[in-house]
C-alpha cells in the first residue's frame, strides 16, 4: 500500500487517537497472569497488540473480542499457561516479543518465539543475556536474532541487573521473568524508561518497590483481576503534535491521550522549539496520567536535544525529524543509538528520505544533524522508502504539511501494527492523504 499526498494544508478539529500499544500489550499479558476476570476498554486494535492476543490464547488463554476496543480476559494465574502447539507469531512486535521471552521463560514448558522478516532482523541478545544470567536456557537464530528456543522447567533465581542502555522493553522483560524467580530481582536503568510495567503490576496487586532509578520486586507472587482504560498513545498523538506545530493556520485538540511522565519527552522537546502545546483538563485513569492536548501552529528552532530526554521520546524521533527540518537553525541529536535496532535503523531511513525532500542532514553513529529550512523553507515532494517501519511512513506523510511538491510514501502496510485508520483520521484532520495499492 502507498500514501498519496497533497502539499500544504492545515490540521485542525478534535482527533483521538487509538489506544497506547504499550499498555495494550501489557493489559493482555498480566490480564492473562492473574487471578480472575479483567476487562480493558480503549485496547489497540492494532497488528501488534493482536499478536499478543493470539499467543495467549494459543496457551489457553480465554480471551472475547477486541470488539470497539473492549476486551475481556480470563486470567489463569501465574502458572496456568499450556505449552502451545506451535510457534507463537509476534508479528512485526518488538516489545511482545521481548517482554513474552520473560514471562516465558518461568514456565514449566518449551516455547518458541517468532515474527515476521523485520522482527526477525532486530537482536535480541539484550534480552537473552539477563534471562540466562536468571537460569534461563535460550537460544537464538545467528546474530542473537528470532526465533527464539526457550526450554521450560527451568529454576529462575533473581539477580540485580544494570541495563547496559536505557530500555524499557529490557527492563520489564527482566521483571516479568522475576515474576517466576526465586528471591529478589531488581534492574536499574542509566535513565529514565516508560514505567507502564511497574505501574500495572502495581494496579494488579503485585507489590513493585522503586527508589531511584532501581525497580525490584520478589518471587512468588499473585496477580489479581482488574479493570484496565487503556489512554490514547502519545507515539501515535505525536504526528498530529508536530504536523499542527509546522503547519500554518493549524489548531488542534488531542482528547484523552495518556500523559505518563515517562513518556512526554517528544511534548518537552517540541516546547523546547518553541511549539505552542497546551495540557488541558488533567486527571488520572487506572494509575495512569491523561490529558487533553492543544497544539497550535509556531515558529520553532533548532535545538541541541538534551540526552536526558532520549530515552523518553525513543519512539517520537521520526517525526521530530520533520519538525527539525520545519524549525529554523539546527537540530542536533546524540545518544540515540537505540534507533538504529528499531523497525529498520531510523537514523539512516529518516536521512534518506530527508535527502529526497531536499532536507540536509549530516548521520551520527548516535544520532543525527539536521539543517532546518525555517518558515520559508518548504520541502521538496517525491518518493519516499519505508523499510517496511510503520513511524517513517506516517512521519513523511506529515512531511507533506510543508512540502512545495507531492509525496508518495512506499510500503504502508506496517502503519496498521501501531495505528489502524491513520489515513482517515489524519484526512479528516486536514492532511491530504490517499491511499492505494500500487500504482492505482
């Protein structure tokens, strides 16, 4: 599938966005771990969060629907799960298949982990490394890549770990693993990650101990059931965030989106540009902060972004690249190596389709330098690749705000495990997005 767009426009209106893929993935998991019945409402009814369904269910899981975003897990406990009879198919879902490696490797059972071409390119060894510093036996394809061969019956025993990089993914996969673990296991992070793990587990009943930058937690608890509201995805707001920022004339409200503290770095770096995002009508739902967001067009500048911030916008950079080359003077990021093992290496896929639009940017082995055009720099149009990553699509689709010339955004198909119906909620937003298959 191919996005077709028009130059120029405005975003205005009310948009919700879907549910956080985050706390989707991890509202299945701990539903299906816990003692009793959880409903979660406002569930991702993306790719990703689907495959997370169906590798529970696939271990006997009883789960109804999704149906408009409603779902309802009957849990089996912490140690109800049944081997599957086959491989379970995460799709194209890092973060289920990191945190399921935990979570499977206390099971009585042997299990094996796979996805699709682009899940099964990205390694893995961050996780496997702690797990089998836990007495888990696994294994990986060459490269530390999937599938991943886990052998159940194993001991786990916890350990305190030191995450080498700032991950939340290997963060939570170590503490769903310590779920299983005789004694204490405790991670602590160089910087700050999303928190949802600890948070859930929290509203689950299971008691998570956090000082500093440590969470820990002891074996041989017991999850309870509970009610889940699932916030809408900042990752997924983000795209609206910068595309009214850079788009003259634009005014947009953003309802309901989750607002976690660990997760508002891509709302701290745009401010730092200079963008005009306003929170509204605060409040707490299920332990988590939400937030109406209102943003407005603004003449942002280039920054130097503050590394502290990485970790909390790791999944926000695409588009904040485009608001980079919208602002006026440089944009310098460093620190971000993580994006080169996402979907594809967004460093050198987002360099490549700036180049296209006629946007100078200079690669970093962490990071990137990008020369903005300023207001009245507009962007050129043509074809841009995607390498198959659902966020460089919609990022060069909300390109297409500030470009003199058409675009056209290659291989879609992957917008659908984040963000089911982008097209037509960015269509009736403003932007002047169609798309098609081939050259229809």
């Amino acid at each position: 599938m191919k996005y077709r767009l028009s130059p120029g426009g405005a975003l205005s209106g009310t948009v919700r966005v879907p549910g956080d893929k985050s706390i989707s993935h991890r509202s299945i998991m701990l539903g299906a771990l816990a003692k009793g019945t959880s409903r979660v409402s406002g569930f991702l009814e993306g790719e990703d969060a689907l495959a997370t369904v169906a590798a529970f269910r696939a271990m006997g899981v009883k789960i109804e629907g999704p149906r408009a975003g409603e779902v309802t897990v009957h849990g089996v406990g912490l140690h109800g799960l049944r081997a599957p009879r086959a491989p379970l198919d995460m799709g194209n879902a890092g973060t289920g298949m990191r945190l399921m490696s935990g979570l499977l490797a206390g099971q009585a059972f042997d299990s094996v982990l796979t996805g699709d071409a682009s899940l099964s390119s990205r390694p893995m060894g961050r996780v496997m490394r702690p797990l089998r510093d836990m007495g888990a036996v696994i294994d990986a394809a060459e490269g530390d890549r999937p599938p991943l061969r886990i052998t159940g019956g194993q001991a786990l025993r916890g350990i305190d770990y030191a995450l080498p990089m700032a991950s939340a993914q290997v963060k939570s996969c170590v503490l769903l693993a310590g779920l299983y673990a005789a004694g204490r296991t405790s991670v602590a992070e160089p910087a700050p990650t999303r928190d949802h793990t600890e948070r859930m587990l929290e509203g689950f009943g299971y008691p998570v101990r956090v000082e500093g930058n440590t969470a820990s937690l002891a074996g041989g608890g017991e999850l309870r059931a509970r009610d889940i509201e699932v916030p809408a995805d900042i990752s997924s707001a983000a795209f609206f965030l910068v595309g009214a920022s850079i788009a003259p004339g634009s005014d947009l409200l953003l309802t309901h989106v989750g607002v976690n503290p660990t997760r508002t770095g891509v709302i701290e770096i745009l401010k730092l540009m200079g963008a005009d995002i306003e929170l509204q009508n605060r409040r707490e739902v299920g332990g988590e902060p939400v937030a109406d967001i209102r943003v407005r067009h603004a003449r942002l500048r280039g920054i130097d972004v503050p590394e502290d911030l990485v970790p909390l916008a790791i999944d926000e950079f695409p588009v904040l690249f485009i608001a980079a080359a919208c602002a006026e003077g440089t944009t310098r990021l460093t620190g971000a190596e993580e994006l080169r093992v996402k979907e594809s290496d967004r460093i050198a896929s987002m360099a490549e389709g700036l180049d296209t639009l006629g946007v100078a940017s200079e690669v970093l082995p962490d990071g990137i330098v990008i020369e903005g055009g300023g207001m009245g720099g507009g962007m050129g149009g043509g074809e841009i690749r995607t390498f198959g990553d659902h966020r460089i699509a919609m990022a060069f689709s909300i390109a297409a705000l500030r470009a003199v010339e058409a675009i056209t955004v290659l291989d879609c198909d992957h917008v659908a495990t984040s963000f089911p119906g982008f097209d037509r909620i960015a269509a009736a937003a403003g932007l002047g997005i169609a798309a098609g298959e081939g050259d229809a």
